[in-house]
C-alpha cells in the first residue's frame, strides 16, 4: 500500500516536473528561436513606442485609415482578453441587425461605395474577433475616403495598399490579404502623418 503511495507521488512530481517545467520551456524556446516576433506578441514599435500588435485587430475610427473587421471581443470589441466569436446564428435577429448596423457604418463612411460593394467580412465577425487582416476588395472600397481625408491622390493609395497584400502560404492556401495595422502605419509613413 505504502509503496503504491510512494509510487503515485513519484508520478506527480515527474508529470509536474515534466508539464510544467520542461514541456513549457521548450516550446518557448522553440517560439522564440524559429518565431521571434510572433512569440513576443507581434509588437510593432515607431522608436520606442509601441503602436499595435500586428496579430490582434486594433479599432481604427479615423477616416484617414483602413478599417478592418468589426469585433465582437469584449464590451466595445478589440479586447485581446477577451477574444471570441459571436456564435450568433445565422437565424439570429442581432446577426442580422448587427450587419445591417455594420452596413450603414461602411456606407456613411464610404459615399461613393454601394451595399453590393461590401466584401461580407467588413460587415461580419471573425471567429476570433481579432482578425488583423482584410480582403483586397476591403481595402480597395476604402481608398476613396482615406484618399480625401488625407488630401492625397486616389493611385498613390491604391499603390500601397498593392504592396501590402500578403500572399497564400505555398502560393495556394487561401488567398491574398491586408494587414491593417501594417497599411495604415505606411500610410503615416509614406504621407508624413497627413
């Protein structure tokens, strides 16, 4: 009996030690080496400032920027500890009424849009509601507005939102997007914060 005791402690330690000491430390170790900005949370920094993390969605409510997804992660959404889906059904009046909501937003913003215009994904959650990247299409029916709040020429901003688009892993696995984050830090990059 005593021995079956000794046994069982033994095995807790060993399982204690093993997942909770060496198991973490070598996927750290692992994440950092082959992953270094993903591991430390994909920080972006303009000096030593920290303006964003290119993995999170962030809200971006000025007209002189690219908007991504809308969030249902927390009260007012974009909280990364608070990161969930809205599991509404596609039966679900709210679902509709939040479209629609997120319908009249996009229009207001964007005069020159029409409803047909609108990639699905600018008026839906995503599953983890912190989705950082949108479609071409998005970014595409967005140049106008940020083109005139920033008083630049519509092709200057076409142009950089092209040499943003992320490609498909491999080249095939799923298609082309836009980091947010990344677009609109060019855009204050490249247009002197205008």
């Amino acid at each position: 009996m005593i021995k079956s005791i000794y046994r069982c402690i033994f095995l807790t330690l060993i399982l204690f030690v093993l997942l909770g000491g060496i198991y973490p430390l070598i996927v750290t170790s692992v994440g950092k080496i082959f992953f270094p900005l993903q591991s430390n949370g994909g920080v972006e920094y303009i000096g030593s400032q920290a303006v964003g993390a290119n993995l999170i969605g962030q809200n971006f409510s000025s007209t002189k920027y690219f908007h991504g997804r809308p969030s249902f992660a927390g009260t007012l959404g974009y909280d990364g500890l608070s990161s969930t889906p809205s599991n509404l059904a596609s039966t679900n009046p709210k679902l509709f009424t939040d479209i629609n909501m997120h319908i009249i937003k996009i229009l207001k913003g964007n005069p020159t849009v029409k409803r047909t215009d609108i990639p699905v994904e600018l008026v839906t959650y995503s599953g983890s509601g912190l989705d950082p990247h949108i479609s071409l299409q998005s970014a595409l029916i967005q140049i106008p507005r940020v083109a005139k709040s920033r008083n630049i020429r519509e092709d200057k901003v076409t142009k950089l939102v092209h040499s943003s688009l992320e490609k498909p892993i491999f080249g095939f696995f799923g298609v082309d997007i836009i980091n947010v984050l990344f677009l609109n830090l060019k855009l204050d990059n490249e247009f002197n914060n205008n």
